[in-house]
C-alpha cells in the first residue's frame, strides 16, 4: 500500500513572488517599478525635467533635460536616494547617475502656445548706395527674428 504525501496549501502570493524572481534575472521588474515609482518619489517639478533611462548594476541612469537641473540633482542626491529606497522598499538602487539627455516624452498640461504677431513687409526708402541698402535689408531681416 503506497503512502500519500499531504501536501499543504501555500499561498499564491509567495508561489508567484518566487516564479518572478526566478524570472527576472536583469532586474527588469525592478526598473519598471523604479519608472512608474519615480513621479511619486520626485514630484512633479522634477519629474517633468527628468526620466529614469536604466538600471545597472544597482545604480539608477537618469536623463536630465538641462545641465543646471543636474547640478541641481547632485546636491539633492542623498535625499532622493532615500527616498527611493523607501518607495522601492529593497536593495535595488544603490546610487543614482544623472546624465545630459534628451527626454523621450514631455508633458506640457501648463503651457500654452501664443500667436505671434504677423510680419508685414517694409518698405525701404530709395537708398543709392548698395552697401547702405543692403545694411538697411540685414537690419530688418535680423529685427524680424528677434524674440518679441
């Protein structure tokens, strides 16, 4: 007579947080968290200037839209660190690399655009001498791409 092993129930959480970890061997998982957690972890002034671009080796590459904003980072590095760390809630990101780099997506909810003004053309009273004219032209073409 052949004796039957019990076995026992176990939760599918656990069961699914192991499969997940066997499958993940390029914290693939963990850098999906970091993207959908950094908003949160930043806010949203920061959040719109920056996008979480890898995770290597523990340490997390951001893509920051302008050289002040990474200078900026830098001295705010500690702080954002532990706060990832807290979001994460593990080991995941150890360090954080700001880098210059054009951001792949820009939500811009608060800017409008505003009609400029319509340029009419000038009419240049009659100048004899060529190099005068041509000075008045260059003049009038460079005023009308300046920012108004």
């Amino acid at each position: 007579m052949a004796v039957r092993r019990r076995k026992f129930f176990q939760q599918i959480g656990g069961t699914i947080q192991d499969l997940l970890a066997n499958l993940d061997t390029g914290s693939h998982f963990e850098f999906v968290r970091l993207i959908r957690l950094w908003p949160e972890v930043v806010g949203e002034t920061i959040a719109r200037r920056t996008e979480v671009s890898s995770l290597k080796f523990h340490t997390a590459v951001v893509k920051v839209s302008t050289a002040m904003w990474i200078q900026e980072l830098n001295l705010m590095r500690p702080q954002i660190l532990s706060r990832v760390k807290a979001a994460m809630r593990n080991d995941a990101v150890r360090d954080l690399r700001f880098v210059l780099g054009r951001l792949s997506r820009r939500e811009r909810k608060h800017l409008r655009t505003v009609g400029r003004i319509a340029r009419k053309p000038i009419q240049l009273p009659e100048l004899r001498d060529p190099e005068l004219r041509r000075a008045f032209a260059d003049l009038i073409e460079a005023w009308g791409r300046s920012p108004r």
